[in-house]
C-alpha cells in the first residue's frame, strides 16, 4: 500500500459515518487513565531511587501511551482486507523478530530472560507482544483460506501448529514460559472456533504437555517458580521464589474492603519486587481494596465480553478474518488478565506477565493500544455493512 492509497482510505472512512463502540472505547480510556493513576503510586519510590524524580516511569509510560494512540490512529484507518493480505509477510516478521532477539548483541538480557529488543537506544521492545499480534493476524487469514482443510483433515490443523510450535520454541529458548502458554492458548481458541477436530486438539494437547513437563526438568529456576506458588510460606522458599508472592499476599490482605489510599501503599516501598510491572495489581489491591479490585475486574470483564460480541457479529456478516482475529485478541486479553490475577493472589505459579494497560511495559501498552485499535475498525467496517444488509432487507420487504 502506498501513501497515496492510504490517503485515498483515510478519506473514504471520512466521508462516510464512522461507527465506534463507544462503551468499548470508554471502558478502554478509563482503564488507560487508571493505568497511569495507579502507576505513578506504585513505581514513586523505585523510580525515586533510580532517577531523583518519582514521576520516571510515569513519564516514559505516558511517552509510550502517546505512540500508542498515534499508531493506533494510523491503523484504525487501514482496511482490515489491508490486513489480511498481510498475513504471510506479517508472519515471517513475527518469526524473524523472535530469532533476532536470541542474537548475541542485539537481544537484551533482564533478570536472566532473554526478551527484548533495544531499538534506537531509547526503548526495549518485548518481541513476544508485536509477535503474537503478527501470527494471530496470519492464522486468522489462515483460517479463512484453508477452513475446508482444517475441518475435515489432519494436514489442516498441522500447518498452523507447525508455525505455532517454532513460536513456542522460541520463546522457551527466552525462557518467556508466560507469553508462550498465553500464545499457544490463543491460537488453539482460534482453531476451535474455527471448526478444528477435538481428535486433532487432544493429540496436541498431551504432546504439548509432554513436551513442556520434560523441558521444565532442564530449567530448574522455571520449576522452583512453577511449584513456589503452592506453600510461598514454607522456609526454603519463603525468601527465594516464594518472596514475591508473600509480599503481594500481604499487600492485597492490607487492603482489606476499601483500601489504605491512593499512594499510601506500604510493600510499594522496595518490599514487593516488580510492583510496578507483573505484580502491580497487588498495589492497587492494597490502595483500593476488595471493592476497587472488584470494579476493575468488572471492567476487564466488560472489555473482553465486548470484543467476543463482536467477533459474532463480525461472523453474522460473513467477515470470518475479522471474527477469528476477535477470538484471538479477546482471548489473549482474558488470559492475561487471568494469569496477572491468579499470580498476584497465589493461584498460578509466577509468569511474569503484565496486567494490560495499568501495568508498566511500553512495548506492551503499545501493541496492546494497537491491537484495540484494529478491533475498533472491525467494528467500524462490520457495523457499516451490517447496517447495510438490514437497509437491504428493508428495501426488498
């Protein structure tokens, strides 16, 4: 697509109405806002301590909640046939970023992972968020050329598994085990719904976990984390893997019905590691309470059951690519959430994966940005033509 042809897009999405789900695009600038509210409170002492300013990794959010609403702008006006065309291209850069970052020299190590990208000096790219966009969108378009194949034969199912299974090798070799359960999830959901055979599912299902209990006897540190969560209070674990969440048990038990307050958290303050990334629910927990925890979770729920109602109706209107990559991204954002959630409180053994749009992770809060604005313009698109088909229908009565 040239400039030109964008141009040519942006205007003819102009000259017509443009429909937004305006209860989606609330639910997500609320949580965005919130995002950053609870942020400045739980990263003030850490980012005292490294930079003399509390507001450090405020600012560098807000930098990328900025870049994110500009590229989300930019591809809300690209045409998702845009998108589907792109696929195979979109596939090789997925793969080829997730190969990039295993490069001596170019990969960036953190805390013995092995994840990101440094681009231009200035921000650390997290490969496995552009990645998982990039192959969602690739088997959505799959599944829309080859559904014949994938419902009735085993040739079907494996080509998507096998790209599945070299996505999956390489975040293992980052030793990201969180983004890989939530990217294999993802993309099994997409072919379950898809019409995919449950033989076809539960033969991969016991190879994949075969194939995972086996690995994780080569990683010790991932299987000290694995089982830490079950007994976090027992002696040998209580200041080694099982730190974190004692420390997050505690924050969210202070918090009790209604919370200490907005910036009074007490295990914000270098008790509690990571309580600006992967456990920052745990601060808002303990700054809000069970009521303000109850009312974010409902927001996340509001969010996720919109995205799914509009993957129906996106297959209502015969716009299967737009539906299957619905499916995709709600999924993706469920188990997020639920995994962010259920290790805060002790319930799934550590991930180190983000709560989407509040916790600190700009290559995270971009793509996220990014992938909602595409929903938005399935939206747009599937709400124009279903409107037409109703005008249609009324015409012919």
């Amino acid at each position: 697509m040239t400039v030109g042809d964008y141009i040519n897009n942006v205007r003819q999405t102009l000259r017509n109405p443009i429909s937004i789900d305006l209860m989606f695009l609330f639910i997500v600038m609320f949580l965005i806002m919130l995002g950053l509210i609870i942020l400045s409170s739980a990263s003030s002492s850490i980012s005292e301590n490294i930079s003399g300013s509390p507001f450090y990794y405020l600012n560098r959010q807000i930098v990328a909640v900025i870049i994110g609403l500009i590229s989300g702008l930019f591809c809300f006006f690209l045409p998702m046939h845009f998108w589907k065309q792109l696929g195979p291209f979109l596939l090789i850069v997925g793969i080829t970023l997730l190969i990039l970052v295993l490069v001596p020299g170019i990969g960036s190590e953190v805390n013995g992972s092995t994840r990101w990208i440094r681009v231009a000096g200035i921000i650390n790219v997290q490969v496995s968020d552009p990645a998982r966009l990039c192959i969602m969108i690739y088997v959505a378009g799959y599944l829309v050329r080859r559904n014949k194949q994938l419902r009735e034969g085993f040739v079907g199912f494996l080509r998507p598994m096998i790209v599945l299974g070299i996505a999956s090798l390489l975040l293992l070799m980052e030793t990201d085990f969180g983004a890989t359960a939530v990217l294999l999830a993802t993309v099994l959901s997409m072919l379950l719904v898809a019409g995919a055979r449950i033989r076809d599912f539960v033969l991969f299902l016991i190879a994949t976990s075969s194939a995972l209990a086996i690995l994780l006897q080569f990683f010790p540190y991932a299987m000290r984390r694995f089982t830490g969560f079950l007994n976090p209070w027992d002696k040998d674990v209580v200041f080694d893997s099982g730190y974190q969440l004692t420390q997050s048990l505690i924050a969210i038990g202070r918090g009790e019905w209604v919370g200490v307050g907005l910036g009074n958290s007490v295990q914000k303050l270098f008790y509690l590691p990571e309580a600006h990334t992967d456990f920052i629910f745990a601060v808002f927990s303990e700054e809000f309470g069970l009521l303000g925890s109850i009312a974010l979770i409902v927001l996340f729920f509001l969010l996720i059951w919109r995205i799914f109602r509009l993957a129906i109706r996106s297959a209502k209107a015969d716009r299967f690519f737009e539906a299957y990559l619905c499916i995709g991204a709600g999924t993706w954002i469920a188990l997020q959430v639920l995994i962010n959630l259920g290790v805060s409180m002790g319930a799934l053994p550590t991930k180190g994966l983000t709560l989407p749009l509040i916790s600190y992770g700009r290559s995270s809060i971009i793509m996220t940005i990014v992938t909602l604005s595409i929903l938005l313009r399935i939206y747009h698109e599937v709400n124009s033509n279903y409107n037409y088909k109703i005008n249609r229908k009324t015409q012919k009565r």
